[in-house]
C-alpha cells in the first residue's frame, strides 16, 4: 500500500488533499458509486495502490476497494483507476469513453465520474490505453485468443479450457499491466494446471519490438551458458498488445534486502549486466549522452517548481553534469537495459533472473552500472540498506564487472553517470509519488549526488 503525506497547495487540484485521504474518500465513493450509495454494498476498506502526480499538470491513483458482499462474508477486491486532468478535460473524457466501454466489473462501474471532485474512475480491468485487457479475465475470450498459440503453450497436445484463473503480479495504470494465468482441465481446479503463463499487456505495440529482442536474448551463448537466466517468451499477439512468457520462479531481490547478504550477492548481480552488455543484440534504439544530461535538466525544473529550496543545488548539479560530459567518451556503444535494479531481478537459492527487458536500448555501459549505483545508493536513502552496504556492494558490483567485459570502468565515468541518475530520476521520483518528508529526501539525495560528482562519496 502507498502511504501519501499531507499533500502541499495546488491551484490546479484543490481537491488533492481530499483523493489522497483514505477516510474521505472512502466515504465519497461509498455515497456516489452505483450499487454503494443505495446500501447494497459497503466499502470495508480503501487502499492507495499506486499514485503519480505531476504538479498543476496531472494526478493519476489507483484505488484498492475491499467491499463487503451482499449478506456479508468475506471482502471482495476490485481496483480502481482514477485521474485529474490539470486541463480540466476530466468531464470531456468521461463523456466520450462511456459509450466505448463494453465490460462491467462485478462490482464497481466500468467508468465513472466524481462531479464534486471533477475525476474519472475506471473499474479494473477497463483502462483507458490498455482497451481489451479484460479479455484476459474472461475464460471464453481467453481460449479464443490463446487458440492460434496452443502448440506453444502445451506441445503434449490440446488442453481442455475447463477453469481459469488469473492473478495480477503488477499493474501500472494507462502503462503496461502484467498477469498470471492457470488453465485446469476440470473445474474443480486439481492438480496442476495444463497451461501456466505470464502475459504483459501494454499501453501500445512495443511489445512486439521486446518480444524479438527477447528472442535474440533466449538464443545468445550467454543464455545456454547459464550466464543469463530468464523468462522464455512464447509469443506476442498484437491485437492484444500482449507478450506471453512462461512463470519463472524465485522471489523479488529488493523484497528480501532483509535476508540476503548483498555484498555477497552484488558479484553475480555485475555477472548478470555484463552478459547483456556483451550479448551483441541488434536492432535497439541507441540513447546518447545528451538525454542523459536532458533528464538531468528535466529535473531541475520539475523538482525545482515544486521543492524552492532544492532549487539552486539543482542548478549547480546540472552545471557540473553538462561540465563533465567528457568523462563518458572513449567507451564502446553495447545493449544496455534500461532499468537495471533488484526489482528486474528474481532471486532464488542463489540464482539471478534478470525479468523485465521494455527499456532496453544502446549506449555507453557505464550508464547502466552506474543506474544500479545509483539505485543502491537510494536504497540507502530510503533506510532498506545501511550506507556502508551500499558502498561495500557498489564496489563488489563493479569489481566483478570489470572481470567480466573487455573494457575499462573508469571512475570519472561511474560517478558522473551515478550522479546524473541521483538527481535526474530517483529526485524526481520523490516528487511524482509524493514521497514522506519530500523536502529533506530531496535536500539529502542531491547532496549525496554532489558528494559523488565531487569525489567525497566512497563507491567501494
């Protein structure tokens, strides 16, 4: 669940303080939804799933809804999508999906809007990009898309579509949602299931690009070497904007920074990058220096806008980040993935699953060592990992790294990258999701981003 502090004035949103309060609006949508407002349902308890705010331009939260079933008994769960429109269009919207919208939740209405708080809601699984997910919860549609693909799926031969059961594992909203489905030959759901799948929808085709870089992946040496340990993508359906993968098991690395001995682990984590850095993929977007240092100043003036104070340290990091471009020169253009931290990686008795492949692209490797640097570091921040093990596993990232890629890892390179992605995502990211004591988060990342620019922060 998201905690949201006390939320700061916004001219556009004057209704902020009152959609990120759990009571409240819990009982504005107990007495306007559909169904809830008549007493024929009651909302038990409401959650903050997911929440992105972009200040006087736009607010986007998933609500989690537990409501008590007519007769009582156990509450059910639905989510819903909700969003504030800084261009006051939310009306507008509502007022041209409505008549799009095809499938009605159980429980909730398939869209709906707030007048008093000028917001619409969605009632999972309607999405205002991803349109034919619900496909993907209806057993009927589901088998009647999964019909061209069955010899992938089961090769023993054609499974009777008795029972299905889908689960969501992660769902970003108007983005990319990811569910696990199970299909039983009987209804009575015993035994293990005949097909057992992972599928990730998204907000548009991209899918189809990641499938194939996917593929190259699943065929490369470091693949049947062990070196790289991944999902197996099974096929793409572009109608759906759908990926499907086989389940891989193991545990998130971030949800066990309690258990795990990072420092030891960190080795096999620099392993793992290296075997994408020298996988040799083709056919990837190249990313330059440049939108590195873009996003830097992207930052300043979103952070800056939102949190006075943080504006002139902002403003000489920036000033250092483009003085120091020059550092990342002289390295070789390799695969790179794009989003390289613990959460993309699965953890099981010892072993490393590198998951999510959406970002992957080319340039200079340091960016993504330093992107882990980075992350570590802001692990730290959070309190999930001392400082010292941060800099004890940066430093046994980077060793084991060095010994696994044919080029240098020069130090200049590792703090400027490190620091660019201090300040130029994980700052702003505080902001977008309304972190606790922003100001003071903020205050204390970008003076550990200038202490990495400057030499004074250990990376080791």
């Amino acid at each position: 669940m998201v905690r949201i502090p006390e939320m700061p004035p916004d001219e556009t949103f004057p209704q902020l303080q009152v959609v990120t309060s759990l009571e409240p609006m819990r009982e504005i949508l107990q007495q306007d939804l559909p169904r809830f407002a008549h007493g024929e349902l009651e909302i038990d308890r409401l959650k903050i799933k997911r929440f992105q705010y972009r200040p006087r331009k736009r607010c986007s939260i998933c609500y989690q809804i537990e409501v008590v079933p007519p007769g009582g008994g156990e509450p059910e769960v639905q989510l819903m999508f909700g969003l504030l429109d800084g261009k006051g269009r939310a009306r507008q919207r509502y007022e041209h999906e409505r008549e799009r919208i095809s499938f009605v939740p159980p429980l909730v209405p398939a869209i709906h809007y707030l007048d008093e708080l000028d917001m619409v809601l969605w009632g999972f699984p309607n999405d205002p990009q991803m349109k034919r997910l619900h496909e993907l919860f209806d057993p009927e549609l589901f088998e009647v898309a999964m019909e061209p693909y069955l010899a992938a799926l089961a090769p023993a031969g054609t499974p009777c579509f008795e029972s299905l059961e889908t689960r969501i594992a992660k769902y970003v909203p108007a983005s990319r949602c990811v569910l696990e489905h199970k299909i039983w030959s009987n209804p009575e759901r015993t035994g293990e299931p005949v097909i057992h799948v992972y599928s990730k929808t998204y907000e548009d085709s991209r899918g189809a690009a990641i499938f194939d870089v996917m593929n190259q992946l699943w065929d490369s040496e470091a693949r049947s070497s062990g070196t790289l340990a991944m999902p197996e993508a099974l096929f793409y359906d572009d109608g759906l904007q759908t990926l499907f993968t086989r389940p891989v098991l193991g545990e998130h690395a971030k949800e066990q920074l309690g258990e795990l001995d990072f420092v030891d682990l960190a080795p096999k984590i620099g392993q793992l990058l290296a075997s994408i850095h020298t996988s040799g993929l083709s056919g990837l977007p190249f990313w330059p220096v440049e939108e590195t240092v873009a996003d830097v100043r992207k930052a300043h003036v979103f952070v800056g806008s939102s949190i006075a104070p943080a504006r002139e340290r902002m403003a000489s990091i920036v000033e250092k980040v483009e003085s120091g471009v020059s550092c990342t020169e002289g390295l070789p253009s390799v695969p790179l993935h794009g989003a390289f931290r613990l959460s993309q990686i699965l953890h099981l008795d010892g072993r490393l699953v590198l998951l999510d492949f959406d970002g992957l692209h080319v340039g200079n490797p340091i960016g993504d060592v330093g992107s882990l640097a980075a992350h570590l570091f802001y692990l730290s921040a959070k309190g999930q990992l001392t400082r010292d093990q941060a800099r004890k596993a940066i430093g046994s990232f980077c060793d084991a790294y060095r010994e696994a890629t044919p080029w240098d890892l020069p130090e200049d390179a590792l703090r400027w990258y490190t620091a660019a992605e201090l300040a130029g995502k994980h700052a702003k990211k505080i902001v977008k999701r309304a972190k606790k004591n922003s100001d003071q988060k903020i205050e204390d990342l970008l003076g550990l981003a200038e202490n990495v620019l400057d030499g004074k922060e250990p990376l080791g």
